[in-house]
C-alpha cells in the first residue's frame, strides 16, 4: 500500500494568506489585507492557547485545506466541553482525496486527547453536500441558529407590539423630542442673557 499524500500540521503565521483565501466567506466582510490581518492574529492566539488550534491539511505538500478547533462548551447555560471544529474547508481542486475526512479526524483525536465526549461543527444551511457529508459522519443537528441585522430585528419587534404600545411609544417620543427643544430654547435665552450689552 502505498503512503498518503494527505499530511496534518498545525498553521503557523506563514498559513495566514492561504487561511485567509480558504475562509474567505466565513470571515468578516472587509478589504482582503484586513481579512490577512484578522487571520493573522487568530493564529498568533491559537498558536499560544492550549485550548485552541489551526490544523492545515496538505496534499503532496500542498496547501489544501484546513480546520479551527476550539474547546469550548456546549453552550452559555451548559458548560459539558467539547470540541468545537469551525470551519473544516477543503479547495474544491482537493476535494475527494479523504482531506474533509483527516480534517475531522483531527478533531476527534484532540477531543479524545483531552477526554472531551463531544464533537461539534457547522455547515451554512444553504450548502446541501456539506450537511449530507456531516450526516454521513454522525453529526446530527441539535439547534437552527438565525441571525439578523439588528435594525431588522428592531423593525420587526415593532411591527408586532399591539396598536396602542405603539401609539403610545410615539407619544413618548413625541414628548421627548419636545422636551429637548424646550431645553435648547431655555439654553439659548440663557445664553443671549449673558451676552454683554453692546457699547
């Protein structure tokens, strides 16, 4: 049998372009040399922590993909640990060659390093063959996290109080914004007040 061309490593600050590019959907909307930067100081604090790592794959000593372990909790209300693998990505010319595969299996390894029970990871809800690839490796799916802009959210909120919170929500903004220019006006008589009188 012949050797893998598959080979794990953990990334260095070296891996930043590479990550930066692999990830590039997943990380904040911003010029590509902010996104580096960003990437940058995520594998400067993995590569101190003993609670965090970048794991590279390569094959045949290429580049090919990557994945961000974390050991975390399962949550804010339920402090089980477990692992967290964050953005397990393989480049599409790499794909099919077992990488996804050593790329989670890195992340069982960590777990079971540190006797932790669970794994956990994500896939955009969009992406059919990621979640069918999670699936077929066990990972069921535990919650739906949403997300939204915040002034939506808002506006929603607002749509949804009865009639008369709303009108009376108005009222009250109303009579604050009445209350300021009355302030203002009060200022500014104060003010003209104790201008000296001209000569």
């Amino acid at each position: 049998m012949g050797r893998s061309m598959v080979s794990l490593r953990c990334a260095d600050l070296d891996d930043a372009h590479f990550l930066a590019d692999l990830w590039s959907e997943s990380l904040r909307r911003a010029d590509p040399q902010e996104q580096v930067a960003e990437v940058e100081l995520i594998v400067k604090a993995a590569v101190v922590s003993s609670e965090q790592r970048i794991v590279i794959a390569e094959y045949d000593g290429e580049p090919a993909g990557a994945v961000f372990l974390t050991i975390t909790t399962m949550g804010p209300l339920n402090l089980e640990p477990l692992v967290q693998a964050v953005s397990p990505h393989v480049l599409p010319a790499f794909r099919r060659h077992g990488i996804g595969r050593m790329l989670m299996e890195a992340a069982v390894s960590w777990a079971e390093e540190h006797g932790i029970a669970h794994v956990m990871t994500a896939a955009t809800s969009g992406s059919r063959d990621a979640n069918r690839y999670m699936a077929r490796l066990g990972f069921a799916s535990h919650v739906t996290v949403r997300i939204a802009p915040t002034h939506v959210v808002r506006s929603k909120i607002e749509a949804q109080r009865p009639a008369a919170e709303r009108i009376a929500g108005r009222r009250q903004l109303g009579q604050l914004l009445a209350a300021r220019r009355s302030m203002r006006r009060h200022d500014v008589s104060v003010e003209s007040r104790d201008l000296p009188a001209p000569e």
